[in-house]
C-alpha cells in the first residue's frame, strides 16, 4: 500500500515538473524573436522600415506609452474604487454608477489615444506597409487562455501567433 501511495506521489511530481517547464518554455525571450529589429523589419513587422520612419514610431511609440502608462493608473485607482463601493454591507448605487462612469470617461480617452497613435503611425508608412500593418499590427493571437497579460487575466498571450510581441502599437506599457 506505501509503495503504491509512494508510486503515486512520484509519478504527480514528474508531471508537475514537466508542466512547469513546458509553461516556462519561451520565456525570457522578449526582443530576442525573430522581426525584433532583424534585417528591414521591426518588432510590428513592418516590412521595409527606413532608419528614419523607425526613429518616428519609436518617438511615437514611447510618448504613446507614457500617456497610456497615465491612464492605466487612473483605470487601476478606479476599478479599486469600483471594487470597495461594490462590496461594502450599504453600497451607495449612485457612487457606484458615477464611478463606472468615470471609468467609461477614461476608456473613451484611451480609445481615442490608440485611434490617433495608429494614425500616427500609419501616416508614415508608404501603401506597402500601410497593407501590412493595417492587416497585421496590434493583433493579438496565439497564447489564448494563458492570461494576466498586463493584469488583465482574459487569456490575451503576449505574442500575435507568430513569436513576435503584440505590444508594439496598441498595448500600454506591459508590466
């Protein structure tokens, strides 16, 4: 019977061995896939960048961040609110819907941030990688249900399905 629990109990150690490292397979890899600056791509992928209309979405893409960085605070100090009037014995439904309406305010403001940065970038772009980027850039594939990606927990991997990072054009800072 001790042998038999013993057996047991080794045999759940080795699978939970070979899941954690199967899971931390590819981590640490960030920058280093292939389309990270390699040849005349980016890490978006757009196909040939000049040197000049890199250093602009670069530009674009750290101010862009900085202003998304803002929000997402404002959104975390929000959604914290949101959580306490919820859960409090005598929750107050008018503070509550003015704090959800605080947080769309905010949404709406960030929308409107990612809609004019996309604009942004793609005013640099000639048609060629205007095509690309409009049917490639900032979509989010692979890696479904592997979730908290920048907190969010929805199964949003951090790569589009093809190894590069989706987090070049629409993504806030990730954390």
């Amino acid at each position: 019977m001790k042998a038999r629990n013993l057996s047991a109990i080794l045999v759940s150690g080795m699978l939970m061995l070979g899941t954690s490292a199967f899971a931390q397979q590819g981590q640490g890899k960030m920058g280093q896939e292939k389309g990270w600056r390699q040849g005349e791509t980016t890490c978006m992928g757009i196909p040939n960048l000049s040197a000049d209309q890199q250093t602009k979405i670069d530009a674009l893409k750290l101010t862009h961040q900085k202003e998304m960085l803002v929000f997402k605070n404002q959104m975390g100090e929000l959604k914290a609110k949101q959580r306490t009037l919820t859960t409090t014995d005598k929750a107050d439904i008018k503070a509550i819907n003015a704090n959800i309406d605080e947080i769309t305010k905010f949404k709406n403001q960030m929308m409107k941030k990612q809609a004019q940065h996309r604009q942004d970038v793609r005013a640099l772009l000639n048609d060629e990688q205007k095509i690309w980027f409009d049917t490639h850039a900032g979509k989010k594939g692979g890696h479904k249900g592997m979730g908290m990606h920048r907190g969010e927990g929805k199964g949003k991997g951090m790569r589009d399905g093809n190894g590069r990072s989706a987090q070049c054009i629409n993504a806030p800072v990730a954390q």
